[in-house]
C-alpha cells in the first residue's frame, strides 16, 4: 500500500521502524518475516503520514483500530449488509453494491505479526497497542458480522472428543 503523502518523519518512528530491516532483509527469511517487516514499514508510514504524524510511543489502541479501517479501503472481501437479498449466502447468484472490506482472517493474521513486530522493535508487552482490548473486541465484531453476512461459520475447528470406547480391563493372569 503506498502512503503517498508529505513525510515528515519522526525520529521515533525511524529508528524503531528500520531497525531490523537490513538485518532480517535477507533471502533466508521465511514468508512470515517478510510480511511481518512489510506490515511493520507499512504501519510505520501510516504513522508518518498521520495528521499530525504520530510517534510509535503514543500510539494507541485507537490509532490500531484507525489503521485497520483506513486498511478497508483496499479489502477484496464482499461483505453483505443486512438490507441486501444475498445477506447471510456464501455463494451469491449476481453481483450486488455491498461494499468490499479486508476480511476478518487478514485483519486477525496483520495485527498478530504487528503484535510480534511491535516487541521486536523494542516495545514493552504491556504497552503494545496492538493487544489493546479494543483491537480485540473489534476483531471479535469483524468476524462476527462477517461470519452473518457472508454465511460462513469462523468457529474453530475443535478436536474430535476422545473416544467412549472404554478401556479393555487389564489383562490379569489366570490363577
């Protein structure tokens, strides 16, 4: 995503943003990494871009929850409003006006690797914005009215119950 727009950088957020760049750049970092440090660049001119820019050490919970909507935007995601006739089908027949959004699964996996990032970079557990409550509650309604308006369950898959079948009684010796 390009944050075109004047940059006028903090050094705050320089340091903590490019710290590890050259370090983890290499070909040998897996997928994971090389998102997590894309993500991370991202986040980190979303701050720069802000008005006012935003320094790392004052970001909230709500600049998260900012980021992730302004991220909407860009989403592939149809996502149904209650009033349309394909409300609640995951398969429509025709195309509808509903809008397009980030779906839950992007938006849970991006704030999970910027939570890693964050502490990467030197942030303190307790102050990551990302693990905001917040974060969490809007995550959890994300999903929820994606899982309605689209019909598709996002419950987790729960291991099968043991099985009832009893144990056989150890075997004893005839006496």
């Amino acid at each position: 995503m390009d944050f075109s727009g004047s940059s006028s950088n903090s050094n705050n957020n320089n340091i903590a943003m490019n710290h590890q760049h050259s370090a983890t750049a290499s070909s040998s970092s897996s997928r994971y990494e090389n998102q997590k440090r894309r993500d991370w660049k991202t986040f980190g001119q979303y701050l720069n871009n802000h008005r006012p820019p935003l320094a790392l050490s004052r970001c909230s919970g709500a600049h998260v929850l900012e980021f992730l909507r302004y991220l909407d935007q860009f989403g592939k995601t149809k996502v149904h409003t209650p009033i349309c006739p394909f409300y609640g089908l995951p398969n429509p027949p025709a195309p509808c006006p509903c809008p397009l959004r980030q779906a839950w699964g992007s938006l849970d996996a991006l704030v999970g690797r910027l939570r890693a990032a964050f502490e990467e970079n030197g942030g303190k557990p307790e102050a990551n914005p990302f693990g905001a409550r917040a974060v969490r509650l809007y995550l959890r309604e994300v999903r929820d009215l994606q899982s309605k308006a689209r019909g598709i369950s996002y419950d987790k898959k729960r291991k099968r119950p043991p099985s009832q079948h009893p144990l056989p009684p150890p075997h004893t010796a005839p006496s």
